[in-house]
C-alpha cells in the first residue's frame, strides 16, 4: 500500500519538478551568459571598494613630491580662457577666468584596473594626495570658484597620470603705457609659477606649447579689440630661493577709438570752431563777442576735467592731454584775440580824440568841406573832394584819421602844436585787419594740428 501511494505522489509532481529545474536553468543562463554579465569585474566601479584603499593613500607619504630625490617632475600646463572681464586704466589690472589644467605622473597612485578606466575625484580628495603648489605672480586677488561645490576636479589613470583642473578669478597687475592713450595697445600678462619648488624639484612647462592655451570665441570687450593670445616660458631668479620655471599668458589688446572720437575729439573739435565765430562779429558788439569766448573756454575746461577724472594720475602726457590742450590753447587765443582787437581799438580812438583837441577851432567856418578842399590848408584839389570824404561824417574811422593827420602836416602853425602826429600817423592800425586774418590763420593753423597728430597717433 505505501510503495503504490509513493508512486503515485511521484509521478504526480515530475512535471513540477522539471518545471522548477527548467526555469532556474534560464535563470543562470540569461545572467552569467549575457553580454553585460561577460564583461570582466573593474576594481575602479565597485561600490564594494575605497577609493583611498585603492589608490593605497595611506601607504605614501603624499607630503613628498614624486620621485623625491631624483630628478625634477615634469608638470606639464593647459589654460582655456573662459572670460576676459574688465581691463582697468585706473587700477592698472586685469580680471580673468580660466580652467586651469595640470598634468603630471604619480606612480605611487597607480592601481589595476582590467580596462585601464580613470577615476574621477571631486576636491575632497585633492587634499590628501600631492598636487602642484601654483600661484599667480603679481596678483592682486584670486579665488577658485565654488559655486555649487568647488569647481575642482582630480582624474587619476592606472598608470599614475594625474590631470588636476580647476576654475579660477584671478585679477593680476599690467603694467600699461599710456602714452598714446586713447590710441594705444597694451600687452598684459599672467604669470603662473611654483611657490615652493625650484627648477631642481619641478619642471613647470606648456603642455602643448602655443597649442596650450585656447580661448572662447565669444570673448568681447567694450573698449578693447583682443588681437592675440600667445605663450612663453622663461625662468624666474630669487636671490633667497634659487631658480624657478614661470609660464607666461600674453594677450595683446588694442583700444577701440570710435567711443573716445563722440565723446572727447568731436566736441573738442566743435568748440574750437564755435570760438572762429566770434572773429565775424563786429568788434563794437561786446556782449556777443565776450560771452562766446567765456563759454567755449568753460566747456573746453569741463572736458579736459572728464577725461582726466577717468585717468590714472601718471606723470607723462598722454595722446589726448595733447590734443585736448591744444583746442584748449586755440580757444583761448580767440577770446585774447578779441581783447587785442578791442584794446588797438581802444587806442587808436583815444589818439584821435587827443588830435581833433589840438586842433584849431572851426566856428568861423562856414562849412567844413571848404576847409577840407582848401588846397592851402589841406593840400587836395577841388577834384579830391569825392576821395576825402566829409570831414563830419567820415565813411569810416580810418579815413578820417588820415584826413585829420593830412591837415594837420600841411598848417606850419597846426604842425608846432601838434608835433607828435606824425608818429600817430607812422603807428597807425587798421583793427580790422586782425579779425580778417584771423578768419584764416586760425583755421588753417588748427587743420596743420590735426594733419600732424593723427598722422602720428594713428
């Protein structure tokens, strides 16, 4: 009776049971036969795995350079420009930021890796390995970015290999001549260099020379026009130090001029031009000769003071000083031109006032033109009187200076009362005269100006 009931519960659960053995076969087929599974385990993606037991960190004294005691480490550098931010005159520095970029050989962080993956590391790990000890010479301040996390980042390969990035600001000093501002080109440098290692124990250089640096194509600035990026490597000398290896990132900038020609040359050049107005105005006019003068002179002042207020005080003279004072010269000389023609004026009156009171009285004449062509008294002909004019009224005060100096010469008793008229007539001025060549001469003086700066400063 048992061995039939045994049989039956057998044969009853063969068909399970095969389905059981059936699917765990297709279980451990499709996982240990599928691509992804035939892959060989890497030691560098397992979780199961630290990465300071891997790299073995506590096993080497990381405080020591590499190959400590032999030859100097080669650490070879790459910078890409991200943002070339301010240049300024006044402080004579620029601002910039870059990925800086260090590659160099550690082999006490070499591992093993199947498929020769690198490990990539945020910041925390960078301080406990040996890195590069860089700085930037001559700058003012610095900061390496960190914002979300600090934007370092350590790649270690199996062979050792280290590549060490980070995003730095930096602002550092150039050294500008401002000679020929605003038509000038500056070259500013950055230069990195080891603050504690010697060209005995490092040997900074250009990864890939000149190839090393690259630049975004987006970088603009308002004031400059960025000609060119270059590279160069020298060597820096401490008297307490020794030798050290220092790369050199050369940029050269050249101003833009069309903001400075709106806002200093032109109006510069217009008020010189506004001050030529005033030698077409009569000389009588006073409240509008005066105050024309006053004012371009002001406005000359107040532009000189802009310019300056954004300059650093150096002790040269720059290209726009020149320019600027020069228009400045020019118009101040029309308000002294003014003053000579109104002074000659004022003289010239004044002597012809003291004439006409050394001569005799002419109550007893019945008119003044037969006086003035009395040829005994004048010396004219009855055919000059058309030439002499009205002794009254004269067309114009020159006339009648030279009418008055003629009778006066030619009466023996009015020449020993009036001895010096002659010499009022040797010194006689046409004021006149002065205002028509100004019209030319100060043009003309101010285009010769122009012809020789820009062809200089260009």
């Amino acid at each position: 009776t048992f061995s039939l009931f045994h049989d039956q519960y057998y044969y009853r659960y063969i068909p399970i049971i095969k389905q059981v053995i059936l699917h765990i076969h297709l279980f451990f087929c499709t996982f240990f036969y599928s691509p992804i599974y035939k892959r060989s385990p890497d030691m560098t993606k397992s979780p199961m795995t630290k990465s300071e037991q891997l790299l073995r960190i506590d096993d080497h004294d990381f405080t020591m350079r590499p190959a400590f005691g032999g030859p100097p480490i080669p650490v070879g550098v790459d910078v890409q420009v991200e943002s070339l931010d301010t240049i300024s005159e006044v402080d004579m520095d620029f601002t910039m930021t870059l990925y800086l970029r260090h590659y160099w050989k550690d082999e006490r962080l070499s591992f093993q890796s199947t498929n020769n993956q690198s490990m990539t590391f945020d910041s925390r790990l960078v301080k406990k390995i040996w890195v590069p000890d860089m700085f930037f010479v001559h700058s003012k301040r610095s900061f390496i970015h960190d914002t979300t996390t600090d934007n370092v980042m350590l790649r270690v390969y199996p062979d050792g290999n280290v590549l060490y990035s980070l995003r730095v600001t930096v602002t550092a000093m150039c050294n500008m001549d401002l000679s020929r501002f605003p038509l000038d080109t500056q070259t500013c440098s950055l230069e990195i260099e080891s603050y504690a290692y010697t060209d005995d124990d490092l040997m900074l250089y250009w990864k890939k020379g000149n190839e090393s640096l690259n630049t975004d194509d987006r970088i603009s600035l308002s004031q400059f026009l960025i000609q060119k990026f270059h590279t160069t490597t020298k060597l820096a000398f401490y008297s307490s130090t020794g030798w050290y290896n220092r790369l050199y990132i050369h940029f050269t900038l050249r101003r833009h001029i069309f903001f400075f020609l709106l806002q200093t040359y032109f109006p510069a050049t217009l008020m010189v031009m506004l001050s030529w107005v005033s030698f077409w105005i009569d000389r009588r006019a006073v409240p509008a000769r005066v105050p024309l003068g006053i004012t371009t002179v002001l406005t000359m002042s107040t532009i000189i003071t802009g310019v300056n207020a954004s300059m650093p005080r150096v002790s040269y003279i720059k290209a726009v000083d020149i320019y600027l004072w020069v228009s400045f010269v020019f118009v101040f000389l029309s308000v002294i031109e003014y003053a000579a023609v109104n002074y000659l004026s004022t003289v010239q009156e004044r002597k012809e006032r003291k004439l006409r009171e050394r001569l005799p009285c002419t109550c007893g004449i019945g008119d003044p033109d037969e006086m003035m062509i009395d040829p005994q008294i004048t010396g004219y002909g009855s055919m000059d009187i058309n030439t002499t004019g009205n002794y009254g009224m004269p067309e114009n005060g020159g006339r009648q200076e030279r009418i008055l100096a003629q009778v006066s010469l030619n009466d023996p008793q009015m020449t020993r009362q009036v001895k010096p008229s002659r010499g009022y007539v040797n010194i006689w001025i046409d004021t006149h005269a002065i205002d028509k060549y100004s019209r030319v001469v100060f043009p003309g003086a101010y285009i010769l100006f122009n012809i020789i700066y820009w062809s200089i400063y260009s």
